[in-house]
C-alpha cells in the first residue's frame, strides 16, 4: 500500500547539532509539506515543496531547511538545533485532490 | 495574517449525544475546508472536507459551511467514547497561486465522549 513515512520516530540532539528528518512517500504526489506542532500553538507550517528542486518558506521556516532531489523525499535540516525548536514535526504530502495526508510524526527533543 | 479559529475545550458530551465543534476562518477568499481528527500521540487524520455552503454528510458526521459568516462546523451524531480525540479545522486560503496548496490550521478542540 501506498503510504507516508518518517524516520527516526524519536530524536534526542544536543544544541547545536546539525539534525535532519527523513520523509518519504510512495504515493508519487508533487506536494509535500513539513510542519511543527506545538502545544498552544497547533500546526505551522514550515517549509513546502510543489515538486521536484522546487521549495518555499512557511510561517516558521527561521533554523530549517528542505530539498528536494526527487518525487518521493522531502528531508527537513535544522542547521544548528535549538531548545525552542523541540517539538513534534509532520511531514504531509497531496496529490491531485486538496486533501493533505500525514506521516506518523518525529518527536524532536534538543537538550 | 490568516488566521483559523476554534474553542480550544474540552468538550464534554455524554455518549450518543450530538458533538458541536465550530471554526471562524478570516481569509473570505477561502476556498476549502478540512476536519482532522487527532488522537493523543498521534498524526491528524482527514474527517472530511466541504468546498459548497451548506451542510455535507458523511456517516455520522456532517459539516457545515457558511462563507458570508466565515464559519465552519463539523456535527458528530450518536457520540462515542472513541471519538474522544482533537478535532482540527483547517483553511485552504486560495484556490490559485502560489501558496495555494497550503493549509492553515486551527489550534483544535479537544472533545471528550463521556461514556
């Protein structure tokens, strides 16, 4: 079956440490999607792609960064990691229709 | 800044009750709207979506949409204690363009079926 899925499930990094969160998808959609969710703040976004080489800044994009090399993966790259950017992060993706499909999530905690 | 919001809860309704969760939304160039569904520790799963003003029904479920009043609003009929779980609304906030793919989400309503 087709699916979306995230790796590692459970991160723990050190502050300043260079991490990057894996998203791969099977469905062959153009749109992936990588957010943060926080308590109180609910789901942001953090950056989005429509395709291949292609990739866009959301609300929250300060600290991360994506590519994007083919259909199938959108990893996310925090630069240099932060307390603040502990958080659970989702990576979604759509196809043809307007619905957003989500992976199982990574619990990021930077110490 | 578009903005999508919802009562945070809890919600508390009996078993077989009818669950109200609203959502207000402040683009009025929306287009599509989302019901999540979220259990605790996991990912948001798709409930349903609406595009039309008025009410669609998908089993138990029914939401409702009513553009001129930017509300949106999901009924659960005959609650269950497994619908216990935060509900997200989201906001497609054009139909073309750049960034019109996206999604902005609600902060959820928590609801809770007591049994």
């Amino acid at each position: 079956d087709a699916e979306i899925t995230q790796s590692p499930r459970h991160k723990i990094t050190e502050t300043g440490r260079q991490v990057t969160l894996a998203c791969h998808q099977t469905w062959n959609h153009n749109n992936m999607f990588w957010y943060r969710q926080d308590l109180g703040h609910g789901l942001r976004l953090i950056h989005y792609s429509y395709g291949v080489q292609d990739t866009n800044k959301g609300e929250v994009s300060d600290g991360y960064s994506v590519s994007r090399s083919n259909t199938e993966d959108l990893p996310l790259t925090l630069e240099s990691a932060a307390s603040s950017q502990t958080s659970v992060y989702f990576c979604a993706s759509r196809g043809g229709g307007r619905t957003q499909y989500f992976g199982p999530g990574t619990r990021l905690t930077v110490l | 800044q578009k903005e999508v919001e919802q009562n945070s809860g809890p919600l508390s309704v009996p078993e077989g009750a009818i669950a109200s969760l609203n959502c207000t939304y402040s683009d009025r160039g929306s287009q599509s709207f989302f019901w999540y569904r979220q259990y605790s520790g996991k990912s948001p799963e798709l409930i349903m979506f609406i595009y039309s003003n008025g009410d669609k029904e998908d089993g138990r479920f029914t939401a409702q949409l009513n553009k001129a009043s930017q509300y949106v609003s999901l009924l659960i009929r005959d609650s269950q204690p497994s619908d216990s779980a935060t509900y997200l609304c989201a906001v497609n906030p054009s139909a073309t363009g750049a960034g019109s793919y996206q999604l902005t989400f609600g902060k959820g309503t928590k609801l809770s079926v007591i049994p």
